[in-house]
C-alpha cells in the first residue's frame, strides 16, 4: 500500500521520538517546511523527503514493481512469445534492440 510524503515524514519523525521542531533542526530547515509537508499542504522533493527521513532515522526504500495491466495490447502476445525457443525469443529482443536504436538516431 502506497504511502503519502505525508504519512511517511509523519509516521517517522513519531517512531524517531521527535517534534517537529528537532526533525527541521537536525535536517537545516524549518518547522513549517516540516508541518506543511505532514498536513500534506506541500509536496517534497524526493531529496528533500529522503534528507528529512534520513534526519529522523530512517531511509526511503523505492523499488520499481511490475504491475499487470488489464486488457493490455501487449498480453494479446503472452502466448505468442512462450511459444518460441530460445533462440527465437533472442531474435526477437535483437530485432526490437535494432528497431529502438534505428529510432533514437532519427
């Protein structure tokens, strides 16, 4: 479940014991940068979020993670592609290597 900037800076300046005031003291800003991003009135950068939980203790963890898309074009070749050998599904990544790298010059 996703978290809000908001929900995480709150949730770890609590688990680190501290206010609002000593989080923006031991990061170098200031207590309404802190309550405006906890009361979700501002949204940090993503070095300003990692730099205030860092100040609190803690460090962001991000991962990429695939999601299944509904009804996506691309699941309509799922039974093409397994099909294949080996070697043909490497054709396959060469081809479209190519094809990507003839669009990148131009």
């Amino acid at each position: 479940m996703p978290s809000s900037p908001a929900s995480l800076l709150k949730d770890a300046r609590r688990r680190g014991g501290l206010s609002q005031r000593q989080l923006a003291s031991r990061a170098g800003t200031s207590q309404s940068v802190v309550s405006r991003i906890e009361l979700g009135e501002t949204s940090p950068s993503w070095d300003t979020l990692c730099q205030l939980l860092a100040a609190a203790g803690f460090e962001l963890d991000a991962q990429l993670l695939v999601r299944p898309v509904d009804n996506s074009h691309m699941l309509a070749d799922v039974a093409r592609i397994r099909a294949l050998t080996p070697a043909q599904r490497l054709a396959e990544v060469a081809n479209l290597s190519r094809f990507d790298a003839s669009i990148r010059r131009g």
